[in-house]
C-alpha cells in the first residue's frame, strides 16, 4: 500500500508540506521514505531507509521550492534498501509508484539490450526508464505517458516530473489510489484524503484513464 504525494503551489515550502503529507499516510505501513523536488532548476532526490524521522534528519528545511513528490515505499520487488527506496529517476524523468509492475522482469531485459542501466531491484525503476526512453523519442511527455502505460502491466498510482517542466507533476494510476486536490494556491496529488486535509477539502479520485496534469 503505503503512500504518494505531490505538491506545487505559490508558497515555497514544499519540503514540508511533503513531509506532513507522508506523516499523515503513515497508517498505510512503509518501510522507506524519499522526496524529489525542484530547486534551482535541478530536481534533488532524497530517500532513506527506515521511518520518516530517518528521512527529515537528512532534510534542509530552508532550502525553498515549489514543487515535488514524496513517497513511502512498501517493497515488493527487491529489498527495504535505500538504493531500492523511491523516487527514481532516468535521463529527465524521476518518478514514484506504489503497487507492482507485473511485466517488470521482461522489460528490464528490453531495456538492458538498449544499454540502459538499472540502478535498483524494483519494478518501479522500469517506469523511468521507459518514460525517459520515449521522452527522448517523442520529446512530448504527454505522448511519453501515454506509450508506457500501453506497456507496464500491473497495478500502479504514479507520479510524474522531468528536469525540462519545472511547473508541472504528472500522475496516472491504475488498480491504486490516488486522488487530486486543489485550493487556491496549489495543487496536490495524494494516496489518501488524510495527506491533503490541512489544505482543502477539494479533491477528486483521478479516473483510471486519465492523466492528471498538475
Ligand atoms: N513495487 C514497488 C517497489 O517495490 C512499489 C512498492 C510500493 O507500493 O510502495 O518498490
């Protein structure tokens, strides 16, 4: 199970809108935590192993952004490492997912046969890849997107950025949760109510087919 979000807003406390967004999800059970954002027109990934705590002693609140993913990882395919721990990234593209990329082994063959290298042992990984495989090709992220999902199978809540949209965070999903919320200065994207109601009220499930644009 366990938990995404995403924020991206006017204010510039991104850091710790995700962390009290993860803490909120923390009753779906994890065993790793990470947070990708933006700052400085680069996107910084952090991820440790172990409980949230582990993750904020690594955190520089003050440093300002606005815009990221957060995620707590319950492992299915590989071990509880920090290696294995998400977000993941490719080429432009860094990604979370909860659920389980059925097809993964498959895949990662294919890849490997275009010289990527896989960093992790999660299915999860394979999403970056392929995204930033078709990124590249079609240089249309919505295009990018929609080819992967024509060929992850499985069950999957995803959330999106890549280095060249530094204003936007994708998500997709499919037999997992993920709703999507706004108020006035910000939208979000959460496995559960609970990580977005500090902030609104607003929300809605994202439907299986679409792709929820940020
Ligand atoms: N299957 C993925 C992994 O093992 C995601 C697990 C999850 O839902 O947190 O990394």
């Amino acid at each position: 199970m366990c938990g995404i979000v995403g924020y991206i807003g006017k204010e510039k406390n991104a850091l710790n809108i995700l962390i009290n967004g993860l803490k909120a999800l923390e009753y779906r059970g994890y065993d790793s935590a990470g947070i990708a954002y933006f700052n400085k027109n680069k996107i910084i990934t952090i991820k440790e192993k172990g409980k949230i705590e582990e993750l904020e002693k690594i955190i520089d609140y003050s440093i300002e952004s606005n815009i990221g993913i957060a995620h707590t990882r319950w492992a299915t395919c590989g071990d509880a490492t920090k290696i294995n721990a998400h977000p993941h990234s490719c080429g432009k593209i860094t990604i979370v997912h909860n659920g389980i990329i059925e097809n993964y082994d498959d895949l990662k063959e294919q890849v490997k046969k275009d010289n990527y290298k896989l960093i992790s042992e999660t299915d999860s990984e394979i999403i970056a890849v392929l995204l930033n495989k078709y990124y590249e090709e079609y240089n249309d992220i919505i295009k990018a997107i929609v080819k992967t999902k024509q060929i992850i199978k499985g069950s999957y809540a995803i959330a999106i950025i890549c280095a060249d949209i530094q204003d936007k965070i994708y998500a997709i999903r499919k037999d997992s949760p993920l709703i999507v919320a706004k108020n006035e200065n910000a939208s979000f994207i959460a496995s559960d109510v609970p990580a977005i109601l500090n902030y609104t009220n607003k929300y809605m499930i994202l439907n299986e087919n679409e792709i929820a644009i940020l």
